[in-house]
C-alpha cells in the first residue's frame, strides 16, 4: 500500500489517556506536531492530572462530547485495553466527521479488525491499526515521557481498505515522536508478537506466582539476583491489560504455549538423563540467538535485522608499518571447517576461526540445522559432529549474509539432504550469480530453484537421489569445484571436477584431513560417494588475503619492516606473493612449515621500490581475491602493470575491475578497466612520495576495496574518505585495529 505524505496532526485525541496515550501527546507536543491534545478518561481524576501535567490541553470523559467539533486531519488514538477497543468504536460510530483518522494501541489487531467489522460492517478507510512497541513498568498517566517512543518501533497493519491518506497521516505522527515505522499484516503481527511479548509475559506471570505461593521459597524474593529480576520485571505490567491480550489472540499465545511447553520438556529428559549434548545444543543456539538480537537493539531497527550499519574509513596520508602481526584466520578454511566438522563423526576441535560474519553465517546455518557448536571463544570452536545424514530441517530460510562462499558450499551440501530449505542472503548477495553452482547440481538430479536471473533466493528440494558426474568447470572457481565434490558426497558412484586453471583446494585437503579419500590427478579432483568424515584438530592459519593489504602496505611505504606471522601459503592462493615478487617487492618466506596439510610460513615484507609487469595468466586463480591490493601496488609501481584473463573479478561482492577503476581515477591514478582485466599506469617513478592524491571514493559495501584504498593512504597527498566499509566485517573484524598497530593512520566513523 502506497504511504501518502502528509502534514502534521490537527487535533489528537487520545482515548485512555495513561502511559501509552499520554506518552504520544507529550512527544507530539515535543515536536510541535499537533495543535492541541484533547484527552479522554474515565474518571474525572484522570482527566485532571492530564492537564495538570501539561499531557493534554484539555480533557472530557466521554469521546462523544468532542465529536462534533472535530474535522478533517484530526486524529483519535484509541489507548484501552483490547476487549475494550470494541466499545470505544460503538460510540464513534455514525458521530464520526469525514476525514478524521482514527488508530489504536492494542497489542492485539486480530481483535480490532474484528471489532471494526463488528461496529461498521467493514474495516472503514478511515481506521489505522498500530501496535507501539514501547512501554514501562509504570502504567497511568503520571507515568507518561516525552521520549518514551525515541527509536522504539512502531507497527501498523493497515487493511486492504485503509485509505493511504489516512495511513500516511498515521505514519508521520509516529515519525514525528522519533518511532521507527514498520508495517506488516495483521495475522503475522499476532503470531509474532505471541511468541515475543505475549508467551514471556504468561511465563514471567506463572513463575512469580508459582514462586510466590511456595512457601518453602520463602527467601527467593528476598535474595534473587539481577537475571531474576530483569526476567520477571515484566510481570509488574497491568493485569487488566494482558488478561484482555490472553483473551484477544487465544489461538496464537497458545501455540506459542504449546511449542514451548514442548520445548521445556525436552530440555526437562535432559537434565534428567544428563544429556549434556542436548543441553549445550540448547544453551549455545539461545546465547547465538540472543547475542545477534542484543546486535539487532543495538542498531535500533527492525529494518536492519540483517542489514549492514554504515561505516566510513578515514585513511590519512603517510606513515610506514612495521612490528610483527597475525591476521585473521584463513576465511576458506574457517567455512569448510565448520561444514566438514558439522558432518564428522565425533567431536572436531578448531583454533585460528575468523570470527568474521561471513564465517559466522555458515556456522549459524549448522546451528540452525541441529549442530551443537561450542564457541567461537578467541578463535576455538567446538563441533559436535552430528554425521553425513544428521542434520535437521531448518526452522526456516538459511540466511548467510554477503557470504558466497557459504551459499555456494552449502547449495552442495544440501543437495544430498532429506528436507527442502532455502539458502537467502543480503542485498549484495542478491545481486550474485548462483547458476554457476546451480547448473552442474541440476545434472546431478537435484531440485534447485532459483531467483530472477539466476540469482539468490536459492531453493533446495530434498529427498533427491544424486548420481554421480564428471565436471568441467567452465570457469576455474573454487566454490563451484567444492560445491560439486560436496554434492558427490551424497552421490550414487564417482564425482569429479576438472578445472581449467588452478584454484585453491581447500576443500580437498580438508576432507583428505578428516579421512574422506579424494583423489587427485592434476586438474582432475574426485570422490565416490557413501563415505564417512571422522572428527579432526584443524589449526586455521592466518589468512593470505588479508595479510596481503599489509605486505603491499610494506612493499609501498618507505621506512616499512613487518613480519604477518603463521600465514597459510597453500600453493593455490600463493599468487600475490609472486605476482608482487615479479614487481620488485622484497619478500621473504620463514620458518615454512606444514600444519593440518596445508603449508603455513611467516612472511617478512620490507619497502622496496616497485615495477609495473604484465600478470602471468596463470597467476590470476591463484590471487583472484587479492587483485584489489595488488592494484594499489600497482599504482604505486614505475611503469605500466597489465592484469588479462580476470572476468571472475567482475562477479564478486562488487564489480572489482569498474570500482577499483573508478577509485583510483579519482586519487589521480590513470586506470583503464578492460573486459578481463585493467591496465595501471603507475606513478612511482615520478620521485614523488605521493603517488594518490586525496579524495572520496565509493568501496560499493565490498570489504576488499575498502581495504585496498586505506593501504592506498599510505602513499597519499591528503585523506582518503571510503564510503560504505561496514561489510570490513565480514572477513577481516580487527582491520582497523591492527593497520593503527602496524602504524597506518585510519580512524572510522
């Protein structure tokens, strides 16, 4: 429904002029948003306090008394308690002037579109139903604040025959008191709020009182602790108000009732049989939900549940880095280590997990599909490993975040599972191309369904049977080759790969790690299916892509020395080393070692004077995420540096050749983007120490980017602002933190 704009409030009656009511008038009046507040009461008392306190201008005990003076852009606020709302319609109707809105503040809008229906025939156009989410455990009207609804969200579930002037005119009023406002359909709100309001507040009400009438729990009052009291102060709400909310959405709270009483009782066996798994199960899936809704408050609104909040770099010029750092953990490794842990047989141990959303989101998604995982805890996690077919249906879409890696790995995964599940993602997710993984999926028989153009949601049915395939990948890309083999996992007979370059083999290593035969024959990489994983340690090395910002941090700034510390230099990602080797930086490998399979050394980085090259082709697979550093060193380099053979950068979290291009256009560099690649011209041998000029540049949410330009700062004549860096997150949380350790001059804002 369209939202018309509208201007301020004439007059707002507020009917049941307490906290709720009296609130709204005093924030209106706050904001100059109305012209006058007419309060409405039972009691004569009521009505005079109201005025007294400046909530209302003036006040009546009957509605009806002010009726005919009301006129078009005047609006009725209907604050009694929900069994009452019916009454109060009663003696608007026939009384009403045209153009007046009319709205309330039950907590139940099942009832008041059944009471509209009740009273006019219909829900009328003129009638708004709203739910203020806001409260206080004092209740009346002396309890009422001018700030009570300040980043409180505002719910409004407008009917078919709503009238969008109407709508629009309710809709600013919330705004005006600095509410968030929301919309959504009446059943859905019932139902929502059953389970988030309603069902602690019948909780929160037995446990007081069942506690009150223990006589041998004499002393808990007495003695409880903060948790008991923050838990139960709930069940200080007006009695009179939730036993009308029982009554008005019966159905819902008791589903609600019903689902958690279940719940209880299993929870209950636990204890009683010591099943400590079940126990953690529990525990750990509530402490992850109830941290990412503390997230959730914090970034107060509703809208942005799994949305990013905005982020600025500020990157000031000069500076040099040095000491000794260790990045965060290896990304790839940190997904598939949950993943393959999640479907081993036993209990797998990990240190070095990069506790970035990303990584996060596939661990949210095993927890979501019945894994106990313990942590993450600085970098250890615990996986109780559930096998190759225990894992549970969902209790609702899969939702990953702007994490590819773990929509394309998971789309394999599930594949060979017995339910259907849906694999969403943000709005950069969104916009990603998803029939790379989805194509070779479908020849294997599984069930895949896709959004507009190939793109996320991706809907997985179950209870397929996959037969086996041999794959060319038609691009060398990393995630479609394992989202294949952990198809073939569940496939009847051999699965294999072939791809066209090398890209990282994670994904072979790991299951080789956990037991599982791969067998690998040059580009050629293949599994049978029906096997097992058996629970593993898996040490996560640091990870080469993000030690990479601060190894061309070092090649480019004079006076630089820094050693990144245990950083995976798997032969399939070691392509940034060479390519910026070619380029004259001074890199030294030390202290190589292999850990878990996978080669891990710490690299010493000293500033040395950079040339441009033309990238070997065959290097490109190998550095494909790092590109946008390499193009800042790039920049930085004596002579013209030529990079061909990348189209995969273009279907990225961003366009990373156009937005890299555009960046450095705008700091003064010369960069001309190609269909595969991009050619620099660098400005290092212009015996200048300032290679970028200042300026505001756009990393389009794409965390590489943002991540690029800082380091760019280093060799910059002035500031450099980065636009939207909040998705920095996702795979490197300490950025900022450790570039200001190693010496580079960033603050965010």
């Amino acid at each position: 429904m369209t939202v018309a704009r509208q201007e301020g409030v004439g007059r707002l009656v507020v009917v049941g002029i307490g906290l709720i009511g009296g609130s709204l008038a005093l924030g209106l009046k706050a904001a100059s948003g109305c012209r006058e507040v007419i309060g409405v009461a039972r009691r004569v008392e009521t009505c005079e306090q109201a005025v007294a306190l400046g909530i209302a201008d003036r006040a009546v005990t009957d509605v009806r008394e002010v009726l005919p003076e009301l006129e078009a852009g005047d609006v009725i606020f209907v604050s009694v308690p929900t069994l009452t709302v019916e009454a109060i319609f009663a003696q608007l109707k026939d009384q009403l002037p045209a153009g007046v809105t009319v709205t309330d503040g039950a907590s139940v809008k099942g009832s008041v579109i059944a009471a509209a229906r009740k009273v006019w025939g219909e829900v009328p156009e003129f009638l708004v139903p709203g739910h203020p989410i806001a409260g206080s455990e004092q209740s009346g009207v002396t309890a009422a604040r001018d700030d009570l609804y300040i980043a409180h969200r505002i719910i409004l579930t407008p009917a078919e025959s709503t009238g969008a002037a109407h709508l629009g005119r309710i809709d600013a009023m919330w705004r005006a008191v600095g509410a968030e406002v929301l919309t959504m359909p009446v059943a859905e709100h019932d139902e929502v709020l059953a389970a988030t309001s309603h069902l602690p507040h019948v909780i929160a009400y037995g446990l007081v009182d069942t506690l009150a009438h223990d006589a041998e729990n004499e002393n808990i009052f007495r003695y409880a602790a903060g948790g008991f009291r923050d838990f139960t102060r709930i069940a200080s709400s007006d009695p009179v108000m939730w036993r009308d909310i029982m009554l008005a959405n019966r159905d819902a709270i008791l589903k609600s009732i019903d689902l958690y009483t279940s719940n209880l009782e299993a929870l209950r066996g636990a204890i009683a049989s010591g099943d400590s798994e079940h126990l953690m199960g529990v525990f750990t899936r509530a402490k992850a939900a109830r941290d990412h809704f503390t997230k959730m408050l914090a970034k107060k609104a509703y809208t942005e549940t799994m949305e990013v909040k905005d982020v600025t770099f500020v990157a000031h010029p000069g500076g040099a880095v040095n000491g000794e750092l260790r990045v965060p953990g290896d990304k790839s490794m940190s997904h598939r280590s949950i993943m393959l842990g999640s479907l081993a047989e036993g209990v797998t141990e990990v240190e070095g997990f990069l506790e970035g959303e990303d990584a996060l989101a596939t661990l949210q998604a095993f927890r979501d599909m019945g894994v106990v995982i313990e942590g993450p805890h600085n970098g250890r996690v615990t996986i109780h490993g559930v096998g190759m077919n225990g894992l549970q249906a969902p209790p609702g879409p899969l939702y990953v975040g702007n994490s590819g890696t773990s929509m394309r790995l998971l789309a394999g995964l599930l594949a060979g599972q017995q339910f259907d599940v849906t694999l969403t993602g943000d709005e950069s997710l969104s916009k990603r191309p998803m029939n790379r993984v989805a194509n070779p999926l479908r020849e294997m028989g599984a069930v895949v369904e896709t959004g507009e153009g190939g793109r996320p949601p991706l809907k997985i049915r179950g209870g397929k049977t996959l037969k086996a395939i041999d794959y060319p990948l038609p691009m060398a890309s990393a995630q479609v080759k394992s989202c294949v083999l952990l198809a073939g996992l569940y496939a009847e007979g051999d699965t294999s790969t072939t791809e066209p370059a090398p890209t990282r083999d994670h994904t072979e290593r790991m299951l080789a790690g956990f037991g599982y035969d791969v067998r690998r024959d040059g580009a050629r990489a293949c599994v049978t299916g029906g096997g097992k994983l058996t629970a593993c340690h898996i040490d996560v090395p640091a990870d080469i892509s993000s030690a990479t910002f601060f190894m061309v941090a070092a090649s480019i700034a004079p006076g630089s020395d820094v050693l990144l510390e245990h950083v995976g230099i798997n032969p399939t990602r070691d392509g940034a080393i060479n390519i910026l080797r070619a380029m004259g930086a001074d890199i030294t490998l030390q202290n190589q070692r292999e850990v878990g399979g996978e080669p891990v050394a710490d690299i010493r980085v000293r500033y040395a004077p950079l040339k441009g090259i033309r990238i070997p082709e065959d290097q490109v697979p190998l550095a494909i995420d790092e590109f946008p550093a390499i193009f800042v060193a790039a920049a930085c380099a004596e002579g013209e540096t030529v990079l061909t053979g990348a189209e995969e950068l273009r279907v990225k979290e961003s366009d990373r050749i156009q937005a890299m291009a555009d960046g450095l256009k705008v700091l003064g560099i010369n960069a001309e983007p190609t269909p595969d690649g991009i050619v620099i011209q660098g400005r290092g041998g212009q015996g200048s120490a300032e290679v970028f000029a200042g300026g505001e540049v756009d990393s389009l949410g794409d965390h590489r980017i943002a991540m690029s330009f800082a380091v760019a700062a280093l060799r910059a004549g002035a500031e450099i602002r980065i636009l939207h860096c909040a998705n920095v997150a996702t795979s490197f949380p300490n950025f900022a933190e450790l570039a200001g350790r190693a010496g580079m001059k960033l603050t965010v804002s």
